[in-house]
C-alpha cells in the first residue's frame, strides 16, 4: 500500500472542500514480539499497523479525524468527520497549522536496512540467548520470570497545505529480562532491559548478565537504622526520578499553572553539577528523528544547564501562545492522537568522575539501585516517598546491602542536592542518566 499517495489524495480532497489548513499524518510499522521460557518460545507476536490522522484548522477551530488503513479505509467519512468535529471544539487562535520550516538532512543512525533480513529463526535464537546468558551467570539464578526480544520498523510522515512533504523511517529492537536468584536463605529479584537501532548491536547476552548481576547483589540484604547521609543514585534510579517528572519540562503543564518550575526560567533550579538536556538528534537514540510529529525539525536544548533553569519543551500550540517558535516537541501516541508536548531524547548530561569516583567520594552512604513505588510521586508538587534498594558502603567500601529503606522530599530539592555526576550515561528507552551523587538525604530505615 502506497501510504504517501493516499495521504496526498487526502490533503487534495479535504482542501478542495475549503479546508485552507490542513495536515495528513500517516504511521505505519510493523514489530516481532518474543517471549522464551525454559529454551522454549513462549509467545511470537507479529503485529502491521497502517494508520492516518487528519487535522483541520479553521475559525480557530481544530478538527481531527483518524483512521486505520490496514483493511481499507473510506477517506470521505475521514474528511467528513474532521470536519464535523469543528463544530463541537471551542475556538482558540492558537490552534495554528505549523509553518513550513527546512528540516536538516543526516544519517541520525535511526534506521537498520538489514532487519527486514533477519529471519525468524534468529529473532528466537536472540532471545533464547538473552535466557540462557543469565543463567549462565550464577549456579543462585533459579528462576527466569520473563524473557523476551522485540523489533519494530516504522516510517512516518507529515504533509501540509503550506507545502510539507516529510518522511523518515526507523527501526529499534530491544531485549528485556526479569529474574530470581534464590542462595537457599535468601530470594532476591533482578531486572535489566536494553535497545539498539540495529539488531547487530543489540548485546542480549550483557542484558542477561546485568539483570543477574542486580538480583545477586541483594541476596542477604538487610535494614538499615535511619540516617541522613550522602546517596548515589544508579542510572536507572535516577531515570525512575526523571521519568516521573519530565512534565515538568512541559510548556503545556507550566501554561496550566501544573509544573513546580513555573516562572523559574533564569534561576538555579538545580545544584551547578547538573545538566539537563533534550536533543532528538541524538544519533541511534531512541527518540530521535530529522522532525517532530508535526514537521518541526527537531535539536538540541538545554533545559538545564548548571544548574540554571533555561526553558521548556513546546509544540506549536504552546509556543503559540507565548508568541515564539516550537522546539521540536510535539509528539503522538500514533496515528489515533493529536500532537502534545514530549520528550525526545531527555538526559541529565554525562560528568567527568568514574562511578567508582563518586562512591570514593560519598563516604559511608548508599548506593540505590532500585526506586519502587515511583508511580506514587506527585509530579506536579515535585513531593516522593518512595522504597529503596541497594548497597550500603563504608568509606567507600561496599558493606553489604540494603532492603527496606525509604527516602521521602522534593523534586526540587534533591536537584539541588546533586553533588556530581559520574561518566556512565546509560538510557533506559529515550530518557538518560549517569550516577548521581546527592548530599544528604535523609534514608528512613527500621
């Protein structure tokens, strides 16, 4: 199916009902999803999604229709019902088709051309390797709970009235693994996950052993009594931290009065050693592309930058209303949505010190490498109390570690707080970290 064509059809048709601003948006992909239990394939999901979303703009009204296209599809209803839903939408200037804006050719590294090659069989032996390596990894890792290997290639585009003509495709595979080990007193759980754009890159085997790695490190944990010391966040504890509170980086949540950094543009909203960043041209990131889902080209910004609170992130509906320039940060949740204000690639930007660094310099703290309960933070207020695991060090010594803690304030605060970054950037999907050193926090224990 010639999926350009039909969106071409679509935007000469609805413009010649005198419809002036109009924009097709089309998504088609196709994933192999994996599952393996015991060397055996568990789950094969094979999944093709072809779809089209339309948007009017008129009155200060916007309409929006979608379709899927997979079985075919009647583009009048689609016109006719974009349309219709003018009527019921309230007027607001800002709703804006977005102006033509030249998009930055490149290789992002976004796209295998061989995955379409890879064969079946060794879409399974991948997983089946990922199984296998954590296994092989300690004779105390008993129980594999789910394993599995997933791909996808996609190609996306956007066509206006004003003259876009945009296209790009990608491809991202992925190897996720949770697991048990079990030492005879003690069960401890373990969890890593990875992606890469080319499914030569992806190490399913390293996935393995770090999930296994994890879960060992905890076997014979214990409490510790309340303290308030210094505490290194992992990587993927500190993306727990700023995954939960990415909107906050949002001009749509800041507009509306819900974002704790409102009216901070300019001012220390962090300690000097922190950096923030969004760059969806990041190469071979997870989310990046030549432009967003509206036909912005997409680049890199400083949210944070030492410390110093430089902007948001926009679409052309928020940048509207403040009378400036989209960044690049309107994103879709498919075919089937409008645009809102997102990340691309958000990451705190890489430091100097090794991991081993930063523990040297923490002294007698805790390392936490597992943040559970997250999902109960308030993004808005910027308050957590969340459960923590991880290792308990003595002058920068591994002592043994830690089930049971907590750790409970504020967003705000803990930027504040941060003393260094480590070396060890690592993306957990489109959002990153190294390890973060924080000073003083206080860990409630038994």
């Amino acid at each position: 199916m010639d999926l350009k064509k039909i969106g071409n059809k679509i935007l000469d048709q609805t413009v010649s009902r005198g419809v002036k601003d109009v924009e097709v948006y089309l998504l088609e992909s196709r994933s192999t999803t994996i599952e393996v239990k015991q060397q055996k394939t568990d789950a094969f999901v094979k999944a093709v999604s072809q779809g089209v979303g339309l948007r009017l703009f008129s009155g200060n009204r916007m309409g929006f229709s979608y379709t899927s296209l997979s079985q075919g599809a009647d583009i009048q209803d689609l016109i006719e019902h974009a349309m219709a839903s003018m009527a019921y939408t309230h007027e607001d200037s800002n709703h804006v088709l977005p102006s033509l804006e030249p998009v930055s050719a490149g290789d992002l590294h976004i796209f295998d051309p061989g995955l379409n090659q890879v064969t079946e069989e060794e879409r399974i032996s991948r997983a089946m390797a990922l199984e296998k390596a954590a296994l092989g990894t300690d004779s105390r890792i008993k129980v594999i709970r789910k394993a599995g290997y997933r791909d996808s290639e996609f190609t996306s585009s956007v066509l206006n009235s004003r003259g876009a003509d945009l296209t790009y495709e990608g491809t991202s595979c992925s190897a996720s693994i949770m697991l048990m080990a079990d030492d005879g007193k003690d069960r401890q759980m373990g969890w890593d996950s990875d992606f890469n754009r080319f499914f030569s890159q992806l190490d399913v085997e390293e996935v393995g052993r770090r999930a296994a790695g994890n879960a060992l490190s905890l076997l014979g944990a214990k409490t510790i009594p309340t303290v308030k010391c210094p505490v290194l966040l992992t990587p993927y504890a500190a993306v727990g931290f700023l995954g939960i509170f990415i909107s906050a980086f949002s001009a749509d949540a800041v507009q509306k009065g819900k974002s704790l950094l409102k009216n901070r543009i300019g001012k220390q909203a962090a300690a000097s050693a922190f950096t923030l960043i969004d760059d969806g041209r990041l190469p071979g990131g997870l989310g990046t592309a030549p432009f967003d889902d509206e036909g912005i080209p997409t680049r890199h910004k400083f949210l944070i930058r030492e410390g110093v609170l430089e902007g948001f992130l926009h679409n052309t509906y928020t940048s509207a209303k403040e009378g400036g320039r989209s960044t690049g940060n309107g994103v879709r949740r498919g075919y089937t949505s409008t645009p809102h204000v997102g990340p691309t690639n958000l990451f705190a930007a890489r430091g100097s010190q090794s991991r081993d660094d930063l523990l040297h310099g923490m002294g007698s703290g805790l390392e936490i490498m597992e943040i559970l309960g997250m999902h109960t933070a308030n993004p808005i207020s910027g308050e957590f109390s969340v459960g923590a695991a991880g290792i308990w060090y003595e002058n920068g010594e591994p002592s043994h570690p830690v089930r049971g803690a907590a750790i409970a304030g504020n967003f705000l605060d803990l930027l504040m707080k941060i003393k260094g970054a480590g070396d060890d950037l690592r993306f957990y999907g489109a959002v990153g970290s190294p390890s973060l050193l924080i000073e003083n926090l206080s860990v409630s224990g038994s």
